[in-house]
C-alpha cells in the first residue's frame, strides 16, 4: 500500500511530470504558430510577445488543471490569428510589391480589356432563302406590309407571298369531313393561281403524312379543279411522277401513299380510270410480294368505281390476279391477301362503294377529268413553289379579284 501511494504521489505532484505532461500539450499550439513566424515579420513580432507571455505565465498554469486548458486555448487562438493575419497580409505584399492593392487594379483592367471597350454588334437580319426567309410572326407581318409604301415592289411581293403560304398550309393542315365545305371559302379567297405550286406541295405534304385522310385531301383537289383545273392537274402530275420515283427506288410505304391518292382521285373523277388499268399492268407484271400487295390496296380502294366505270378492266385484272394466285411465286400471306380481294369483289365492295356522302361535293356536270398516262412527259413544274418577283403584280391581283367577285365559291 506504501508502494502504491508513493507511485501515485510520484506521478500526481512531481515537477518533472508535471512540466513534460504540459509540454506536450503545448506542441501543438507551437506547430500551429510555426507557418505565423515564417510568413512575416507582423507574424514574427506577435510570435515573439506570445512567447514571452507564454514563458511568464507557465508556472500559473501548470499549477492547476483550469490553468492548462486556459493555456491550451489561448495556444490554439493565437495560432489562428497569427495565420488570418501575418500570413494573408504578407503573402499579399509579396506578390503585389510596394503596392498590396495593385492586384485588384490589374484584375479590373484585365476585365475592361476583355470586354469594356468592345461596341455591341448590330444583328444583321437574316437572309431569305428559297422557302421564303427567316419566321415572321403574323402580326408582325401584317404590320410590316401595312407599314411598307411601295406595293408593288418585291419587299412587299415577299410579304404577300409568305402570307399566302402561311394561309395556304393552315387552311390544308386543319381540313376533315366535317369542315370542308368551310374550308373551301376560305381557300379560294386567297390566290390560288398564283399560289398553285404552294397549294398542290401542301396536300402532298399533308397527305404523306396522313395517308388515311386521301379521301378528305381528294374531295378538296376535286372541288378546286372545278374552279381552277390547272391546280387538279398540277396535283395529278406530281402524284404520277411521285409513284416512278418511289417504284424504282422500291419504295414501298411512298408506292401505297401515291396509288391510295390516286384512287381516291378516280374515285372524284378527277382522272380518267384507264390510268388505274395501266398502274395495276406495271405492278402485277412482274410480280413480287411488294408490288401485287400494292396492286391489292389500290383495288380495294378503287375497285367499286372501276366496276361501273370498266367492268371489263377489271374483269382482265382479276384474272391476273387469279393467274398469280394459281403461279404459287409468292408468299402465302400474299396469297391470302389475294383470296379475301376476290371475297370483297364477292360482296360488292362493302365499305369501299365510291365516294363517301359527307365527300361528294362536285356535280356529275361539273365535273373535269384529265386524261393523263403513266408514260407521259410530265414536269413538276417545281419553280411554282419558290418566290418570283412578279412585273405585272397589281394586274394579277386585279385579275384574280374579278375571279372571286364572279364566282366566290
């Protein structure tokens, strides 16, 4: 027990281990101070005074717990002043020389070579190009052509023109069965002869698209050839060139688009049904399971018309048809394809008879065919779809406005 009580009193009361216990504790704070002392002389200074209160104030604090840790404390905050304070300010000096703020002068006159004596650039307008320029909104362009002096210059040409096509596409993009008869006054209140090109691009374009609504787009090309027949005309040359193309690339999806409009065409007598006898010859001539599929959807489209119209035609394409059936080249989806053709001929075209109620809007008197053949030369004509100044502008205007108050529509 002696033993054991003089160890404690040994390690308790002893100077020696109360001095290295406290030597230790204060390391840290030196190492702390030690990056103060060498940034600066301000570092240098206050590292001194700190020694020297340090050294004054040992015996205090080595001779209570409370002393050691109030010790311990102050160690750690003069380290961090020494270092917010010598170390920023000197390293400051020593980069910027005599001055310490130059280096904030030199940024801002970095930044005002970069970028305050530049000038703010003028946006040039852009460019037109041959679909008729950059986008301008509606009110915008009405405002612009009410603004503009000269109406017959090819500024104000170029305004009418994009005005025209934006009206054009709007009026065929929004047509059905139902609001036909009320698109139709407003398509031929704008210039339809002078925006034929516009007008046949626009129902091509529609009708790719949506090649279920051929019967809506054909009841409208079918009223607009009454009125105006070289727009009828214009459309049944782009649709036949569209089908060569598209055959010899094997372009199927393109093939069915153009045979479907085409047969919705002849159904509105738009076009004489012998050009159906001649496009259902190429295709079932060599046959192939993409060609006779196609052969098959334009018969199921066209077929009632064809019927009254050449019963014997198409008495001849059935049978080739049959003699196809009977060859077995083709697949046996094909074939089937072909035996439920001959049970809808069978039952009278059900659902396909002609031209649907809602859709027969022109009378059988008004009615204008165009004889046109799968071997003609056509042309696409496609100058009509790009701007031209027009010489003669305010008489074609003129003309067109005799047009309408004859026959508004």
């Amino acid at each position: 027990v002696g033993g054991s009580v003089g160890m404690a009193r040994s390690r308790s009361g002893s100077p020696s281990a109360s001095s290295s216990d406290s030597d230790r504790r204060r390391k840290p704070s030196r190492r702390r101070e030690s990056p103060a002392k060498g940034d600066g002389e301000d570092g240098r200074d206050r590292g001194d005074v700190g020694g020297e209160k340090r050294g004054k104030s040992a015996a205090d604090r080595e001779s209570s717990p409370s002393g050691r840790e109030e010790g311990k404390k102050g160690g750690r905050d003069r380290g961090r002043d020494a270092r917010s304070k010598g170390g920023r300010g000197d390293s400051r000096d020593k980069g910027g020389g005599a001055n310490s703020a130059d280096w904030r002068s030199g940024r801002r006159d970095l930044r005002d070579a970069v970028g305050g004596d530049r000038q703010p650039e003028t946006r040039k307008p852009l460019a037109a190009g041959k679909a008729g320029g950059a986008y301008v909104p509606p009110f915008k362009l009405a405002q612009m052509m009410a603004e503009q002096a000269d109406k017959t210059g090819a500024e104000y040409q170029r305004m009418t023109w994009d005005a025209l096509k934006k009206s054009i596409n709007g009026l065929v993009n929004k047509v059905n069965a139902s609001n036909v008869k009320h698109i139709l006054p407003e398509l031929f209140s704008e210039n339809m002869i002078r925006g034929r090109g516009l007008f046949a691009r626009s129902v091509m374009k529609s009708q790719m698209a949506s090649p279920h609504f051929s019967s809506v787009f054909a009841a409208l090309v079918a009223v607009v050839n009454t009125k105006f027949p070289e727009l009828g005309e214009l459309v049944l040359k782009r649709i036949i060139l569209q089908f060569r193309r598209a055959f010899k690339r094997n372009d199927k999806p393109v093939c069915v688009a153009a045979t479907k409009f085409l047969a919705h065409l002849i159904n509105q007598q738009v076009v004489h049904e012998l050009i159906a006898l001649e496009l259902l010859t190429v295709l079932l001539s060599t046959p192939t399971n993409d060609s006779v599929e196609v052969g098959i959807e334009f018969v199921k489209e066209c077929g009632y018309t064809l019927h009254e119209l050449t019963p014997q035609g198409l008495h001849g394409i059935f049978e080739r048809f049959r003699g196809i059936l009977h060859e077995g080249e083709i697949d046996k989806r094909v074939q089937f394809m072909i035996e439920n053709l001959f049970a809808i001929r069978k039952a009278g075209f059900e659902g396909k008879k002609g031209v649907p109620s809602e859709l027969d809007l022109v009378e059988e008197e008004d009615q204008i065919v165009h004889e046109l053949s799968l071997d003609d030369e056509l042309q696409a004509e496609a100058t009509l779809d790009i701007f031209k100044v027009d010489p003669e502008y305010e008489e074609s205007e003129r003309k067109y406005a005799e047009i309408k108050k004859r026959d508004p529509g």
